[in-house]
C-alpha cells in the first residue's frame, strides 16, 4: 500500500513538471537565462543587477554579455550598439531523480564590433605613440650598452699588464740603458778632451 502510494506520488509531480514545462516554458521562477557572445568561451548567467527580468526584455541579456566579456577577458565593449541573436537554445533540466527542476535558456549573440574601433586618427595617433615609445626604449638600452662598455674598459686600463706587456716594457727599459752608456762616456771623452787642451797650451809656451 505504502509502495503504492509513494509511485503515485511520483508520477503526480512528474505529470505536475510536465505541465509546467508546456503550459509555461519560460516562467521566470522556473527558468535561468544565459548571454553567451560567439566564438567565446563560457556562459553567463544572468543576474538581477544586469536590469529587467529576460522573460520581459531579453535586451537585458546584452548587460549579462557585457559584464562577463569584461570580467573574463577585461575588454570593455559598452561602444558596440548592434548586437544581433544569433541563436536561442532551451534546456529542460531535471534532477537526480528524473523530476523537472528548471528551465535553462542560453541565448547566443553576435556584436557588431565595427562600433568599437578606433577611428583612422585614433590609430594613427596609437601608432606614433608606440613608435615612440619604442624608439625611446632603444635609445635607453643603447645607453645602458655604452655605460656598462666604459666601465669595462676603466677596469681593465686599473688591471695589472700581462705577461707580454711586461716582456716590452723590459725591452724598452733595456734599450734605454744603452743610451745613458753611451751619453756617460761622451761626457768622459769631453771632460778628457778639455783636460788635454790646457796641457798643450803649456807645453807650447
């Protein structure tokens, strides 16, 4: 009796779910609403603060749209004016037990994003701008270059010489020490030279 019951029960509300699903298929209370934009992934769900109830004013999903482009993918398409219902898809969703639970309506939108472009000046001043910007930061990088190249070369002028420098300064050093040699005993020779003149001088008087 009991099993009876509970198998009555059972099918007075899926009779009772089937009705509601055809006699009112998008009541707010038994409906979620959907805004997906084309060729972008994920769906959003429509809340309160995104304005009017779909069921009465659909145009509310476009604020759906809107707020989860930007939440998802931080751009801002609040200048697109036109955006077009491409497609509208009905789920009827139902528990685990099989009993209707809601209505799920997931409408897709394709903008039209020639709204959102920047006019032929806007581009030309971006352009400049990031023209410069660029030329800007390969003149600091080429300065960077130059500072960390006169470090260097400071460096190693303060560096002791190298093996080879040291063998030519050795040389030069050799070299030079001749050249005193022969300067010492040119003076010798002068000094002997005027030593001798006085002595001819008194042999002849």
């Amino acid at each position: 009796m009991y099993a009876q019951n509970s198998t009555l029960q059972e099918t007075q509300q899926k009779e009772a779910s089937i009705k509601i699903m055809v006699d009112d298929p998008v009541k707010s209370e038994h409906t979620r609403w959907n805004a997906k934009i084309i060729l972008m992934s994920g769906l959003s769900l429509w809340e309160t603060t995104d304005g009017n109830d779909p069921s009465v004013d659909k145009s509310t999903l476009v604020h759906t749209a809107l707020r989860y482009a930007k939440d998802l993918t931080g751009l801002d398409f609040k200048n697109c004016q036109h955006w077009n219902p491409f497609l509208e898809i009905h789920y009827d969703r139902v528990k685990k037990d099989g009993i209707f639970s809601h209505k799920e309506v997931t409408v897709l939108y394709v903008p039209d994003l020639s709204d959102c472009l920047p006019s032929t000046y806007a581009w030309r001043d971006q352009w400049l701008s990031h023209k410069k910007a660029i030329v800007e930061r390969e003149h600091r990088y080429a300065l960077k270059r130059e500072i960390a190249r006169g470090k260097k070369e400071g460096l190693k002028d303060k560096e002791p010489g190298t093996p080879k420098d040291l063998k030519k300064d050795a040389k030069l050093e050799k070299e030079k020490v001749p050249e005193s040699d022969e300067s010492a005993s040119k003076l010798k020779e002068m000094e002997k030279d005027k030593v001798k003149e006085p002595a001819k001088r008194r042999s002849s008087y």
